[in-house]
C-alpha cells in the first residue's frame, strides 16, 4: 500500500509570533506548492493565527503541539479542539515525551485527548517511544504496544484515515543520537503489527508512522528508505528552512 510520506516540524517552544512569519514564508518559498510529500509545521500556540493566514494558500498544513480533552470551560491556559479548527488547524501532535516527562501526561490521558482530536475532525499525531533505560533493559517493544494499545483504546475504526503515529525514541530526542535505519524500521514494523491486529489489515496498513528523534537533512534518506518509516516528526531540525526543507527534499527523492 502507498502511504504519502509526511514530514511535520515540532517547534517546540521556539520562536516568536515575529519569527515565525519569516520561517514559514521561507518554507512557503522551498516546498510549499509541491504535492507529492506532504508538510506540515507545528508552531507555538502564539503563532497560529498568524500562521493559519501565511499558509492558506499553500500546500502546508497547519499543526499544534498540544489541546485539551475538554470541550471549553475552567482550565487555565489550556487549548481546545474547537480554537484549533476554527484556525484551521489540521494535526495536533499529542502524547510527546516531553508532556509525558514534564507534565505527567499518560497513555490514560493522552488517550481522552486523541479521542477528543478525532471527534473534532483534527488529526492526531499520537507519540510513542522508549526511554535510554527501557531500551537498555530490552523492554522497547513491550513499552510501545503498551503505549499503542493504551493510548488508541477505543479509537474509531472508520476514522483511520486520520491517524499518524509518530516513534521517538526518547534517548534520540534533542540528543543527536539517532536510531539505525534498520532499529527504526524494526520498531515501525512492529507498531504495525500492532495497528493490524487493533483495526484490521487494511486499516493497520493505511496508518502512517512517522520518525522523530534527531532526523535531519544528513540522515533522512536512510530512515525514510525503509518500508515502514512514512515520514517525520521534526524538532531542531524544523527550526531553519534549509534544514527542514532537506529532509523534505529527501522525501521526495525516497
């Protein structure tokens, strides 16, 4: 089955509603009417808006790092699905390491947050990965059926199509370690099984997943050459255009 590769950039919490206009116009300039890979960039909430104008006539799409489960009322500084549509927003990633590291985030919770995304017509791009000592352990595989299994409970199986899941190895994130093209396609491989025994043949086949952990410009073909790797989730890498549209470019050559 041909899935369309996907590169979307995380920017994390990294520059301003000023800068990202320049970023995104840059992109805009480099990869942005071509068809064949499909881009998306995940700004700072502060940026949406601005962001949502810049690529409207564009074949970028519009990402967020994060929304709430809840509908709307009394949560401070939280994000709806319904703000996000109504700027446009196409995925959200949900799930990253950090929120689970930093803000205690869970494959529970996170779960509630996915399902909320699809009820609102976002796609989710759900994050799943080992930690160094899990790795170490041999415990990789184990923690990410857990963390598919867990997280897409209940998930509707006519909404598929709409799904991502993005593999990051927590040890490779931020870290420049990146995992072999042959470890990434070996964890993909059994997400997938994973996917297929969840929803189907069909279903589980159709679900990109990306890499995220380090991929940039030097490393993208490789990972994106193996069978099972759809794309990637991009950080530091995302945050200068040349960079990023690389590893586009590498895309489109794959």
């Amino acid at each position: 089955m041909s899935r369309k590769y996907l590169i979307a950039g995380n920017w994390k919490m990294n520059k301003t509603a000023t800068e990202a206009v320049d970023l995104i116009k840059e992109i805009n300039s480099s990869v942005g009417s071509q068809t064949t890979v499909q881009v998306c960039v995940c700004p700072p909430f502060t940026s949406l808006a601005k962001a949502s104008e810049l690529v409207d006539q564009t074949e970028v799409i519009l990402g967020a790092q994060n929304m709430s489960a809840h509908p709307s009322g009394a949560f401070t500084g939280e994000i709806s699905a319904e703000m996000l549509r109504d700027l446009y927003v196409g995925f959200v990633i949900l799930g990253h390491s950090e929120r689970r590291q930093f803000y205690g985030e869970t494959n529970e919770s996170v779960n509630k947050k996915v399902l909320a995304a699809v009820d609102n017509n976002l796609k989710p791009i759900y994050c799943i990965g080992e930690t160094l000592e899990e790795r170490e352990a041999g415990q990789t595989l184990e923690i990410v059926r857990s963390q598919v299994r867990e997280g897409l409970e209940n998930f509707p199986a006519n909404a598929i199509d709409n799904l991502v899941l993005a593999y990051e190895p927590v040890w490779a994130i931020g870290t420049g370690k990146t995992a072999t093209d042959e470890m990434a396609q070996e964890v993909h491989a059994d997400i997938r099984k994973v996917l297929v025994e969840m929803f189907g043949d069909s279903a589980g086949a159709s679900v990109r997943i990306l890499y995220g952990g380090s991929m940039k410009p030097e490393n993208a073909a490789g990972l994106l050459s193996q069978p099972d790797v759809d794309g990637g989730l991009i950080g530091g890498a995302s945050l200068t255009s040349r960079a990023f549209s690389g590893i586009v470019e590498a895309a489109l050559s794959a």
